[in-house]
C-alpha cells in the first residue's frame, strides 16, 4: 500500500480558478491603460413643470437664467411672451467676441441648481396668482439672490407665467458685474 494523498477535485479546480484570474488581473494591470476618465458634468436638465403656480413660476424663471427660450417661450403668455422674445433678439444680436464671453457665463448658471424661496402667494380672480420668491443659486462662485415677483394664470394647457417683475439683488455682486444688467 502507497501512502499517495490525492487532493480532490474541486480543491483543485476552486486553486486553478483562482490563478487565471489573478493572471487576468496582472496581464490587465500591465498593458498600461488606463482607466476612461469620468465625463465632465453637464448642465443640470431643466425640469418642466406647469401643473402649479409655483412650479411653473421656478420653471419659467429657471429657464429664463439660463437662456433656455423655447422652454420659457412655452410656459409664458402676455409680457412675459414678450419679454423673452426681446430677451432672445438680444442674445442673438450680439457681436461673436461678446457672445463667446456671454454663453461661458450662460452654461455657469447651468450648471448651479435654482431653488425658488416663496415668501407670499395671492390668489386672484379669474384662476390668476402673484407669488413673490427669492431665487436662490450660485453665479460665479458666489452665492446669489433676487428678489422676483412673477404673476400666473391657469389655462387649458397647464399654469403660464404672464409676468415677470425682478427685484432686488440681496447679494452683493463680483465688481466686474455691478453696474451691468444682474442675470
């Protein structure tokens, strides 16, 4: 009689396993890649939301900071219509030099998340609101904060902003932005 030990066979199998996947792992490490780098973030998406007086009033003016015109273009009606129609000629009519420097700021303010402060919404005839916010977001670096007053009324398609009245800057802008019209 031999005195042979014999290991079974699934000890041998689970130790062959475990070899060729750390000579995986060492072939892998060595080719020298690297790991993809992580995709830069993009701008925050713009959330649409017409079903209330207040989300359609943080929508438009989301839109609006962000030069988001079809969006705010749909979610208005009266002057508020009007005002991002001359707000869009505006945009476009810039010189190429001034719009480069102005759409580096426009995809700044994309990328900083709005949060819309109600202090006081009024009812009014004939399914219409007034709701006075403070927007609240980063520009620049900094924080900011305004003041707005935007005025809705319900129709068929969903809630619309009919105006939009900004207010009071309560942060103190960088130098190079005060005396210039605030976003």
């Amino acid at each position: 009689m031999t005195d042979e030990k014999r290991i079974s066979t699934p000890l041998v199998l689970a130790a062959t396993s475990g070899m060729l996947v750390t000579a995986v792992l060492v072939y892998m490490s060595a080719t020298g890649e690297e790991p993809e780098p992580e995709p830069e973030p993009g701008p925050l998406a713009l959330h649409i939301d017409d079903s209330t007086p207040e989300a359609v009033a943080e929508s438009f003016y989301d839109a609006w900071r962000r030069r988001r015109w079809p969006e705010a273009e749909r979610l208005s009606m009266d002057e508020a219509r009007a005002a991002v129609v001359q707000k869009r000629i505006g945009d476009e009519s810039m010189q190429h030099d001034e719009r480069i420097v102005a759409e580096r700021g426009w995809d700044a303010l994309a990328q900083a998340p709005l949060t819309m402060e109600m202090e006081q919404v009024d009812i009014e005839e004939g399914d219409r609101y007034s709701l006075r916010a403070v927007a609240a977001y980063e520009f620049v670096g900094q924080p900011y904060r305004r003041r707005v007053v935007l005025h809705v009324r319900g129709t068929a398609e969903g809630f619309r902003v009919t105006r939009m009245d900004l207010g009071e800057v309560l942060t103190e802008l960088p130098p190079m932005f005060r005396g210039g019209g605030a976003p």
